[in-house]
C-alpha cells in the first residue's frame, strides 16, 4: 500500500512502531521495518551510550529504514537527540515538545522529522517549524493521548495541514488502517498491538493479561505524572489513580534507579536539578520506575503496564510480519470491497444480516 508517508519514508507499508519506553527495543524495531514497517525506537529511558549501542544494533539486524524516538520533557532528550544526529537516524520522532535545532541537523543528513501531537494547534506549529509528517494520538492511545478522541482529531488535523497525518491511538488491524486512510491519514502507529507481538520483551505474564482484556479494561488518568495517560486495568493502577502521594513516589525511586541503571549520586543528582518541580519529576519517576516492573519483570501487581482500548480486539500473538502483512490485506481488501458499494449494497446488506442476528 503506497501512501505520501511509505514514499515520503522511503517503506513499503504505512504502518509504524510507536516508540514505548522498555518495549521498543532493537529486536523489535527491526522485526517491523523488516517488515516493511517503521520501528521507532524508545530513547528516554536510555542513556546516550545505550542510544548508539542500540541504533548499532538495529543497523546489524536491518537494512531497512528506521526511527527513533525522543521524548522532550525527559532530562537526558537533549544528549539522545545529538547520538542520533551523529549516527544520522533516518527518522526521528519529536514528542511532548519541539526542538528547532533537532530539524535543522536532521535536515542537514536528509533525515525526516515526525512530531507527535494531539491537537490541531499543536499541529500547525509542528508544521511551520519544518516537521515532515505528524503521529496524530487520540485519546484511545496507550501511555500519553490526548483529550480528543481519533476519530475527531485526525480528519481534523489531516484537513488543517499539508504534511502527511500517521494515525494513532485505537489501531490495530486492517480495519483500522481502512478506516484511517478514510479520515484522511496517510499510515497508522501501532502500539498495544505490536507490544503483544511475539517480537517484543513484553514480559509473557502481562502479555497473557492483556490478551484477556476487554476494551473495557483500561485506566486513563493525569494522577501520577500531572499528564492523562492510560494505562491497563489492574488493581496497582486504580490504587494510584485514587491516592497519588508523594510518600507514595518516593518509594517508586529504587524501582527508578534499577530501570534506569543509575548510581545513588545520579538520582539525588536528578532530584536537586528538579528544583520546583520535584512533584512533576516524581511523576515521571513513578512511571518510570513502575513501568519498567510491570512490563519487564511481569508483576503488575507491583507495577503498571500501559495500554491502549484496542487492547479488547487483540487476543493472539502473531510476529511482526504477521500483524504488519495481515493488516495491510485486510485494509486493502476493505478500502476495495468498500469503493464498489453504492449506499444501496451497503443498506441492503446490512438489512439481511440484521434480521438473522435478532432472531438469535
């Protein structure tokens, strides 16, 4: 399936890996630009010299165009950002923020530039300051979404600008690729459905979790990092979103410094360069910290696990090329079957399978 966005970045399918922290590994960014995909790798929970081994590592395991992403309010984005500049990433996703200087320095090596928004103004800005493309993240989306839901905000930012729209937040098949291109994206951005992937670390206790949820089974709250994030449903996360106290984060340090493989010196390095905003960094510790239990050591008794709503249609775990190659189909075969409707074939088969579903 070509697209502006498979042309404008050089893939075969218009489908992407959205860069999840502890999850968007090298393994799995290559299984899906293998693929014929894009894989974003998750930089902020790195340190620069983990970003040039792991990009290195990627490079070993596919000849195919790669991203990577880079999360601005994070304390190390700054340095990430420049290890991915020197090794001239063909791709990098700007999130939570825009730097000028990271589009310049990409521009220069003939890299593209996506920024990742939620909101029509956010997009605008994102354009005039020289994005190639925009991951549009509606409020289905796991981990950090928006307020608006898909379906309103990517017809509405895909018509407000010129530069390509990838689809965000409540994708995971053909249908869903079918029905973004209809709204006017050009790709979609996976996330809860590769993290399922047989590809990704996941940890195989919360994979068999997720594969069990409804689309009933998630949790969307600013309670722990002052941003709405959702989350999957389970009993740590409603306790924090009820009671999100400082004590509470401050005991989420030692998971923090694990995940993060820092010295004792670092941490209280990181706290006193908080200043004010201690609280806000807390937050983002928490999740950190938590995160990185419930999704690589498998207790989401202990820790959390975000998610997406779309967790409720996903029920195996296919690998990469099976997801990617199955949802490209599918969403072909939709968008052909769909175009030689008239509204007259549509009605007239809804009709006929209606009366047989009432009579069961």
């Amino acid at each position: 399936m070509k697209t502006r966005i498979t042309e404008r970045l050089e893939i075969e399918n218009p489908i992407l890996c959205a860069g999840m922290g502890f999850v968007a590994v090298p393994e799995l960014i290559a299984a899906v630009s293998n693929a014929g995909g894009l894989g974003l790798l998750a930089t902020a929970v790195l340190t620069p010299d983990e970003v040039r081994e792991s990009v290195r590592e990627i490079r070993k395991r596919t000849d195919k165009p790669f991203g990577a992403n880079v999360t601005l309010q994070f304390e190390t984005a700054e340095d990430n950002a420049r290890v991915l500049l020197e090794e001239r990433v063909p791709v990098i996703n700007v999130s939570l923020g825009f730097s000028p200087w990271i589009v310049e320095q990409t521009h220069a090596y003939g890299g593209k530039i996506l920024s990742t928004v939620t909101n029509l103004r956010h997009a605008h800005s994102a354009q005039s300051k020289g994005a190639d493309g925009l991951i549009v993240t509606g409020h289905e989306a796991g981990g950090h979404g928006g307020d608006a839901t898909s379906l309103v905000v990517i017809p509405l930012i895909a018509e407000g600008v010129d530069i390509p729209v990838i689809a965000a937040g409540g994708f995971g098949d053909g249908r869903g690729l079918a029905a973004a291109i209809v709204l006017g994206a050009e790709g979609i951005s996976m996330g809860t459905r590769l993290a399922l992937s047989k590809e990704s670390p996941m940890h195989g206790r919360v994979k068999d979790l997720a594969l069990g949820m409804s689309e009933l089974d998630t949790v969307y709250t600013d309670s722990i990092d002052g941003q709405g994030t959702r989350f999957l449903k389970t009993e740590r996360v409603l306790a924090m979103d009820q009671s999100m106290s400082v004590f509470e984060a401050l005991r989420s340090i030692p998971k923090v410094k694990r995940a993060l493989r820092l010295t004792w010196l670092e941490v209280l390095a990181a706290g006193l360069r908080a200043g004010p905003d201690i609280r806000k960094a807390l937050g983002q510790a928490q999740i950190a910290g938590d995160t990185y239990e419930g999704l690589n050591s498998g207790d989401y008794e202990l820790g959390i696990v975000p998610g997406g709503q779309i967790v409720g249609a996903i029920n195996e775990e296919l690998s990469c090329e099976q997801i990617i190659s199955e949802t490209v189909s599918d969403a072909e075969r939709i968008l052909r079957s769909r175009a030689d409707d008239t509204l007259e074939d549509a009605m007239e088969r809804r009709n006929a399978v209606e009366p047989r579903a009432a009579s069961r």
